[in-house]
C-alpha cells in the first residue's frame, strides 16, 4: 500500500523540465495554483460523490437523503481520512516540487509591461 507521502513524491518525480510562472510575484502564483488544484479536486469528486450517491438510492429504493446522513463506521472514517491525507498533498505539492522556477512569460505580457 502506497503512503500519500510515497504518492505525492511520486506525482513530482513524474514532471518534466522547468515550472514557468506568470505573476510577477511566486508566493502568488503559488497560491493561484493551489486554488486551481482544489478547485479541479472539489469539482471531480463532487461530479462522482453525486452520481454515486443517486446511483445507489435508486438501488436501494431510499431518498438520497436518507443515504447521504447514513453514519459511517470505524474503517470507512479510517479509508476517508486517508484520502483527504493524499488530496492535501497533492494540492500543497507546488510547496514541495523541487524544480527549479523560471520565469518565461507569455509574449502578450512582454509586450505590455505593467
């Protein structure tokens, strides 16, 4: 079983060259990114959590919300821990991606400076 640690690390050693960045400040184009990350992350497992959940209400002839306030046991609060472990780290990775930065921007920023 991979550790979300062993995960993230993983995902950053799959990259390739340089990171180029856009803003005139790191620390914001940072933040941006985190923000897109969570963003794509919110959106795909809203998209699933909602097709799954109506999925199975209709199997079991139960209103969705009946399903949606079922309580969880020990092991599902344990596998659904970990996950959010694994998400987090795969939004914060811009933090820990050792590549090196540059600062290639687009040819509309270079030809009106701000």
């Amino acid at each position: 079983m991979t550790t979300a640690a062993e995960a993230i690390f993983a995902v950053i050693a799959g990259q390739r060259g340089d990171r180029p960045f856009s803003l005139d400040s790191q620390e914001a184009e940072q933040v941006l990114s985190v923000a897109l990350a969570l963003m794509v992350e919110l959106a795909a497992s809203n998209d699933r959590i909602d097709r799954l959940e109506r999925e199975v209400a209709a199997l079991r002839g139960i209103p969705l919300d009946d399903l949606r306030n079922t309580p969880l046991d020990d092991a599902a609060r344990t596998e659904r821990q970990d996950a959010l472990d694994a998400m987090q780290l795969r939004v914060m990775r811009i933090f820990l991606d050792p590549r090196r930065k540059t600062e290639r921007r687009s040819a509309r920023s270079r030809q009106h400076p701000a």
